[in-house]
C-alpha cells in the first residue's frame, strides 16, 4: 500500500502530481471521467479530500474540467486548440531568447547545463517521464531568464494545458531521439548567449516536434469518427 505524508497540503500535490502524469502520459484519456475506483490502484490510501482539491489544481492547470453530476473529465482539445498553443508557445520563447541570453547569470546557465545532463540520462534509461518532467523545467528556466515574469506566467499556464500533446511527440523513438539533439544544440546556444541563433533553434524545435504530435492527435481523431466494426458496440465512457 502507498503510504501518504499526513500534511494534506502535501497529499493533495502529491495526487496532483500522480494524476497529473497519468494524464500526460496518456494512461487517462481525453473525455475520460475520473473516478476513485479509477484510479484507486494510483492513489491507494488516498482520501476524498486531498483528491477533489488535486482536481481543482488540474482543472486550474487546463487537464480537467469539474462537471456537475460527473464530477472530473480529462479536458480533450482538437488539433487547432493545440496547434494555436503551440503558436503561442513558440512566440512566447522567441520573444524570450535574446533577452535572457543577455540576462541570464552563469549560475543559471550551470543549473539549467545540469538538468540537460539529467535529461540525456533519462533518454539513456528510456525514462519518458522523467525526461519529459526535465525538458520542461528547461524550457521554462530559458523563459524565465528574460526576467519579464508576464511572459513566464503564460508561458508556464499554457505550457502545463497542452503538456501531454507535447509528450505524445516523444513517444516517436526517432522523434525523442532527434529532439534530444535539438536540445544539445539549443543549450550550445544559450551558453553562447546567441540570442537570434537560439531563437531560431527554439522555432524550429517545437515546430518538428509539432509535426509529430500533429500526426497523432489526428490519428486519434480519425479513430474516434470511425463508425464501430461490426459485432462491437461503441465504446462508453
């Protein structure tokens, strides 16, 4: 049995948390509704409490809605919701790069050097969580050096509504792989606090990854349309 801290502060991140990545990595999906009994094998040993309020984190994060009689869904976006985040994400990050290579500290650039190396390890180990968890905390970190925390706060808010499309790409080995060394590049980037060469690399970065994740949301949505072969009832949810 998992044992949770007794501060219900703590249990109610922690539920967060867990719910949060089994959204991301897909094993709840979009349109689903989460049950206790759903994900009590998650969160055995959790209480009602901290589990509600993990759902209004979510639902603040973009990932659930709370429906009356229903309680949390899996918030589903089509392709155009995402692809005009992504729009955002990167205008967003370009906007960042020159200012915070001109700003960032050296400490700043060694901490963020070191989660890069985190990372790589994590795509040694196969590890897709833990390296999308890193890849994010990257990306935020280069956004934050440009010390305009208007730009930071969309960027996080927008970033957090769109995360599991995000990760989706990745699960391409070829695409993880290349974007690992899309990655290397960017941090050379940085380091050299070449603004407009890391912009540049930032576009192009999230726009291949697009391209993926694109193929697989619409995959998803050509699934979903597709009447049921016969024999088999619709699935319900």
């Amino acid at each position: 049995m998992t044992s949770f801290p007794e501060d219900r502060g703590t249990r109610t991140l922690v539920a967060a948390r867990r719910l949060r990545e089994l959204i991301v990595s897909g094993s709840l999906t979009p349109g689903q509704r989460i049950t206790e009994r759903l994900v009590s094998d998650q969160l055995e040993g959790m209480s009602r409490t901290p589990l509600r309020e993990a759902f209004k984190i979510l639902e603040a994060e973009g990932l659930v809605r709370i429906e009356p009689n229903r309680g949390a869904v899996v918030t589903a976006l089509s392709v155009e919701e995402v692809a005009a985040a992504i729009e955002v994400l990167i205008g967003l990050e370009t906007l960042a790069a020159e200012p915070a290579c001109e700003q960032i500290t050296d400490a700043e650039l060694a901490a963020i050097g070191e989660l890069h190396a985190s990372m790589e390890q994590a795509w040694r180990d196969g590890d897709l969580m833990t390296y999308f968890r890193l890849n994010q905390a990257i990306h935020q970190r280069m956004v934050d050096a440009a010390r305009n925390p208007v730009l930071s706060r969309i960027y996080a808010s927008e970033c957090a509504r769109i995360q599991r499309y995000r990760y989706a790409g990745n699960q391409q080995h070829e695409r993880w792989e290349r974007a690992v060394q899309e990655h290397a590049t960017v941090l050379d980037a940085l380091r050299q606090r070449a603004g407009a060469v890391l912009r540049e690399l930032l576009r192009q970065h999230h726009r291949n990854g697009w391209v993926v994740s694109r193929q697989l949301l619409q995959t998803r949505d050509a699934a979903a349309d597709a009447p049921p072969r016969a024999g088999r009832k619709p699935a319900v949810h």
